[in-house]
C-alpha cells in the first residue's frame, strides 16, 4: 500500500473550521459569554455548512439536480426532535438523547434518500429534478397535516433545545464529520466514479462502474446529512414547522452550492457561511415587502454564475480571466523579479527598425508552376 | 347527482387550465428540450399585466396586453437566459431556469406588493345545467383550451413552421443542415408557449379574482407534472394530463379526510407513473445514444 504526501492544502478547511470552532468553543468553555444572536448564528452557519457540503455531492459532483433537500432536512427535524422530546423524561437533555436523536433523524433521512435514489436510477434531468421537487412537498404535505399529537400539526412540532451554549460545538463536530466523509469520498475511487457518472454516464458504465450503486450512494449519503443538519435545527429552534422546509429553502441551498462553484467543497462551505451570514443581518434591515430583495438577489446570482461558468460563447474569456490563471500569473510575477530589470541597453542592439524601403525593392519573381503544386491535389 | 355533475365540471375546466398550461410546458421541452420553470411565473405576470390593463375597463385590450407582453417577455428570457446555454449542460440551464422563476416572482413582489391584487376581468354568471348550478367561465375555459389544443396540433402538423419544429424536436442539428433556423423555431416555440400561459393567467382570474406573485409557481409544476402523466412533447397528451390531473384535484377536495393531502396525492401520482411509465401515457419511447 502506498500512502500519499501528506499536503496541507488537502487538509485546510478541517483547520480553518477547527481554529473557528476552538475559538468559539475556548470562549464559552472558559466561562466567557457569547450572546444569544451570535450563538444561534453560529448553529446556522453549521446546519447550512451542512446542508451545502451534502448537496454539493448531489448537484456538484454526480450532476443531477435535488430540489428537494429541504424534504431530507424536514423528515431529520421531525423524527429527530420526536425522538428527543420522547427521551427528555427519561434521558434529559444530555448528549446521549442528542446522539440517539441524531442516529434516526439521520437513519429516517437516509431511508427516504434511498426511496428517491431509486427512481433516480431511471430518471434523470429533468425529471429526477420534478421527482425530487414532488418529494419536498410530499413530505412537506405529510408533516403539515399530521394531528396534534404526533407532529404538532400545522402549530409545528415543539422540541427541546440542548444547552444553548454549547450545541454549536457540537454542530461544528458534525460540520467537520460531514467534511470527512464527503471529501475522503470524493477523494477515492468511488468517488471518481460518481464524478465518471456526472461526466458521461454511458461511458462510466461501459468501464464498469457500477452506476446503481454509486448514484444510490450518493444520494443516500446526501440525505443522511441532511438528516443531520434537521435533528441540528430540530435542537437549534423551539419549534419544528414544516412550512420552512419548502420549494424556497431547497433553492437557497443550491444558491449556496452554485456560488461556491460547483464540485468545489471549500466554495460550498464558504458561500454557505456568507449567505447565512449575510441573510441573518439582512432579516434585521430588510423587513416587510424589502425582504424580498433577498430572493432576488438569490436569483440573479443563480442566473449569472451559471451562464458565466457555463456559456459555450464565453469559454474563452473564462479560460483567460480565472482565478486559477490570475494566482498563478501573480506567483510568476512574485518568483521572478527579471521583469523589472532594465535591459535598455540589449535592445538598443537588436535592429529593431525595418525600413519599408527595403522590403518593396525586394524582386518577387514569377515563379511558374507554384499554382499547381499547391492545388495538386485537388484535380 | 348534481354534486358529483358539478365536480366534474370543476374538475374539467380546472383541467382545462393545466393542459392550457402544460401544453405550452411540452412545446418548448419537446423542441428546446428544456423544463422552462419560469412557464408557471409567466402565468403570473400575464394575470398582473391584465390587472394593469383592467384599469381601462376593457377586458379584450386586457387579455390581448396581457398575450403580448407574455410573448415579449417570454421571447426575452429565451434570448438572455437559455440562449448563451445552449450547448452547455442541461443541468446548467435546468438552475438558470430556476433562478429565472425566481426573479419573476421576486420582481412581481416588489413592484406590486406581496398583497394579492384583486382583479374581476369578465363575469360570465352561471347556468343550470342539469339541475347543477355550473360557472359560464369553467365551460369558456373548457371550450377555449380545446380549441387551442385543436388548433396547435393542426399548426404543427399542417403548417411549413409547425413542420420545422417537430424537424428541430426530432434532431436539431439535421434540422440545421436542412436549412431551418433553429434558433428561430426556438424563439417561436418559447412565443407559443407564453401567449399559451396569458390565456392560462386569464383563465386564473375567471376562476377566482385574484393575482399575487406566487399565483404561478404550483400551477406551472402540477401542469409539468400533468405534461408528464400525458406524455412530454405530445400535445394531445398534455390535453389528457391536465384534465386528468384536475379531475383528481378536484374530487380528492370532495373528501374532507383526503383533502390536505390533495398536493401530496398528485405529487405522489407523478412519481408512480416516472417510475411506471417515464414516457407517460402518449409519449414516445426514446433511446439515449452516445
């Protein structure tokens, strides 16, 4: 077995979401005080961090698109924060309901990824976007009607919270569990075979990539996530409704997964944090009718990013103004100084004028049977 | 009697609107072989473009304002939003579409409020029909839909420019090397489609006076989900889906236990019959090649 170079480049984003997280945590563990806003902005972040990395292995890397993520994320919440409001008598509030929580908001969420990863293994496009899309609002439609009792009905499912200073850290584990999973998945073979499926599913298959298998994987594995970022949320909020779990939820996901590029993890994970962020602050200056200036601006980064990184017509302008040319134009311009050396004097040398007088009196003679030599052929 | 009488009528016309919807759902994914997701908001700009236009007290000027500025701003998201992505990914234009959806309904908010817009365009008042009392404007509705339905299958079947487009559906690139203007055809389908969508905005409005921005979005996915049930790119199919799809509709509002669950039973329809019968009832079974 050979083992790789270790490179740190691979291993960033566990670092920079592990200092953040030792930061926040170090704060609160020490007895300092973060206030209310700033403790539930950070649970947001992780649950859309979440989200945004497991869709990102749907949409980014086996390219077929999930409108229907919030769905996942609604049957988490639900069986999630069932299950611990069930526990709290006997178990309390502590970790251990947490985790038990956790393993079937995320078990029931999986399950249904493999309900819908099946018609996924006949559809595509399209159509697996309407399946998808259909299943959001089904589950939607379910959790809306169920009676009082069980679900809460259209009042919503209460749930009890965790510690409030300290579920973030916890969230943050299970951002840096997903990240695991998903990027040491993508960095194997079976992940190249669910980026072969992307690429030309008719040509993975002739090479023997078993496509049942990686397309259920991987749409099972995304709706485990989200699974786990709703037992998360389920803990994050008072209430479960499942009016949050819409059609629009399912779009803002996929902005965050769009903007960071897609296939990309890192650009998920810092668009993610950026959209969260950015919504929070808004919600607070964009009320009434303005708040939907949000929407629109979802929607014309979805439109522009994708024809920009998509456009057959702009290729060549991509090719030419991407950021993977500019850093690496700017770290030739660093490695090299030569190019502020002054080589006047060199040039000085070199004839450099060509007088026009020179090249007319130049004779061009006739030469006779050029023609046919070059169109030859052609008879 | 005249309960179940008028059930079905309700049934048919709102069925009515969905094949007027999903027809012009299955022109456009049957020749620019895409899901325009904006279809449904179309539906919703025509209904605020008539809205507008009733001011004048003019129903015709309204509904024939409402044909062409759906036709403009049909043809306008063609050119700026699918156009550059031809030849790209679908999944590329299929998040393009979305956002295009999106912005409509985001921009309809803010210029008119998220407040619906209450709008009276024509009031056909009922008849009896059968001992039931039954809407002028669900028959209109009926009536108008399968005209359309009538018309369109003639124009694509009969005419030089409805022969060009099942060209361009059937193989676009031996359409071009046939001489038919492919990009041209495109731009028509996408104008059919969105004159097909005012009619279905102004048939929203006969059936309850009132537009609001999301007027379009679940209608134009029932309908896509109609286009499907009948069979994508057939139009006698979208016919059959959507009066299909209605007459679902509507009876599962009949039964107070089934009721709430009306979205998710349709829902659920759709997914049995992609995994059943992907093609959909009249739909034609296509290889995929390399």
């Amino acid at each position: 077995m050979k083992l790789g170079k270790f490179k740190l480049k691979h291993y960033i984003n566990y670092i920079v979401i592990g200092i953040i997280t030792a930061i926040f945590s170090g704060i609160v563990l020490t007895g300092g005080r973060l206030d209310n806003s700033t403790l539930f902005l950070l649970e947001k972040v992780a649950i859309s961090i979440i989200l945004a990395v497991s869709l990102s292995l749907v949409v980014g890397f086996l390219g077929e698109l999930s409108l229907g993520h919030a769905g996942f994320m609604c049957v988490g919440a639900y069986l999630g924060g069932k299950v611990a409001a069930l526990l709290q008598p006997t178990l309390g509030n502590g970790p251990l309901a947490f985790l038990i929580a956790l393993v079937v908001g995320c078990g029931a969420a999986a399950i249904c990824g493999i309900i819908i990863g099946i018609p996924a293994l006949r559809l595509r496009g399209d159509y697996l976007a309407i399946v998808t899309l259909a299943f959001g609002e089904i589950v939607k439609s379910l959790f809306q009607n169920t009676s009082d009792e069980t679900f809460g009905g259209s009042l919503g499912l209460p749930t009890p919270r965790y510690d409030k200073n300290y579920l973030f850290i916890f969230a943050f584990i299970l951002v840096l569990v997903t990240l695991a999973v998903v990027q040491n998945l993508m960095r194997s073979k079976h992940g190249r075979a669910i980026t072969a499926i992307r690429d030309n599913e008719i040509a993975a298959r002739a090479t023997g990539v078993n496509v049942t298998k990686y397309k259920l994987l991987a749409f099972t594995l995304s709706a485990a996530f989200a699974g786990i970022a709703g037992v998360l949320y389920s803990y994050s909020n008072y209430t479960v409704q499942s009016a949050k779990f819409g059609y629009n939820y399912s779009i803002e996901i996929l902005v965050m997964v769009v903007l960071g590029g897609m296939g990309n993890i890192n650009g998920s994970i810092v668009s993610a944090a950026l959209i969260t962020f950015l919504n929070t602050k808004l919600a607070t200056v964009l009320t009434g009718d303005l708040a939907v200036l949000q929407n629109l601006f979802y929607a014309l980064i979805l439109i522009v990013i994708v024809i920009y990184n998509n456009a057959p017509a702009l290729k060549g302008f991509r090719d030419k103004y991407n950021l993977g040319v500019l850093v690496a134009k700017l770290r030739k311009k660093a490695a090299d100084p030569s190019h502020v050396t002054d080589d006047k004097a060199k040039w000085d040398v070199v004839p450099t004028k060509i007088s026009m007088d020179e090249i007319l009196s130049v004779d061009v003679l006739p030469q006779s049977g050029s023609d046919e030599e070059q169109n030859g052929g052609v008879k | 009697m005249e309960d179940i009488l008028s059930t079905l009528i309700n049934g048919l016309s709102l069925g009515g609107i969905y094949a007027m919807i999903a027809l012009g759902y299955t022109m456009v994914y049957g020749i620019a072989k895409m899901l325009n997701f904006a279809h449904g908001d179309i539906i919703m700009i025509g209904g605020y473009v008539i809205f507008i236009f009733m001011a004048t007290h003019n129903p015709l000027l309204a509904v024939a304002m409402a044909i062409v500025m759906c036709v403009i701003l049909g043809v306008v998201i063609e050119k700026v939003a699918y156009k550059p992505l031809r030849g790209a990914s679908p999944l590329a234009v299929l998040i393009t579409a979305i956002g295009v959806s999106y912005l409509l309904q985001s921009l309809a908010q803010i210029l008119f409020g998220s407040a619906p817009k209450m709008v009276t365009v024509y009031d056909f008042g009922t008849i009896k029909f059968l001992g039931a009392t039954v809407q002028v404007s669900a028959l209109v509705t009926l009536g108008v839909t399968v005209v359309v339905m009538i018309a369109l299958t003639l124009f694509v079947k009969y005419t030089r420019l409805g022969r060009a487009m099942i060209a361009v559906s059937e193989d676009r690139s031996a359409a071009q090397l046939m001489g038919i203007n492919v990009n041209g055809i495109i731009t028509v389908t996408f104008a059919i489609g969105s004159a097909l969508a005012a009619l279905a905005g102004l048939f929203y409005l006969l059936k309850a006076p009132s537009v609001s921005s999301t007027l379009g979005a679940m209608p134009g996915i029932k309908a896509f989900t109609a286009a499907v049930i009948g069979g994508i790119g057939s139009i006698p199919g979208a016919m059959l889906g959507g009066i299909l799809l209605g007459m679902v509709e509507c009876i599962s509002y009949k039964f107070s236990a089934i009721a709430p669950y009306t979205d998710a039973i349709e829902f659920s329809i759709l997914i049995l019959i992609l995994l059943v019968r992907p093609t959909g009832f009249l739909g034609k079974k296509r290889r995929e090649k390399v």
